[in-house]
C-alpha cells in the first residue's frame, strides 16, 4: 500500500502542477482586462511559482518514470546502483 500512496501522491502532484502552470498560461495569454493582469509583486509571485511547477512537474515526472521502471523490471534504483557500482570496480 505504501508503493501505491507514494505513486498517487506523484500522479496527484503532477497533476496539480500542470493545472497551476495551465491556470497561469490562460490568465497570461487569453486574459484582456484590466481587472486580471498582473502588477507588481504578483509578477514576481506568478513567475516564482511558474518556476516551482516547472520544477515540480520535471522532478516528478523523473520519479514516475523510476517507479515504472521499477514496476516493469522488479529492480530498485537502489539494486540498480548497486550492481552499477560492482561492475566499474
């Protein structure tokens, strides 16, 4: 049950991450009014969390790819490093 908590929660965080970048996409290229633009500290705001979504989204895109991988094969990224590690030496 702990495998399938940790894989929710990275589906969860991806998902939320893209629909806050998608949210602040359609305000920043479809919005005309005076009443949605952003000023002042919420520019600085807007592009900070557009930085944290983006890293968000990249890290945990990397960490389902490693529990699919992980799935697929039966082998960890542990087990994976180990045996890495045995064969350059």
């Amino acid at each position: 049950t702990n495998l399938k908590s940790f894989i929710l929660f990275l589906g969860y965080t991806w998902i939320g991450s893209a629909l806050a970048l998608m949210i602040f996409g359609c305000n920043y290229f479809f919005c005309n009014k005076e009443s949605c633009e952003f000023t002042g500290v919420l520019v600085q705001l807007v592009r900070i969390m557009t930085v944290i979504c983006v890293a968000s989204i990249l890290f945990t895109s990397s960490m389902l790819m490693n529990v699919t991988y992980g799935l697929m094969t039966g082998i960890g990224t542990i087990d994976r490093l180990k045996k890495k590690a045995t064969n350059t030496t």
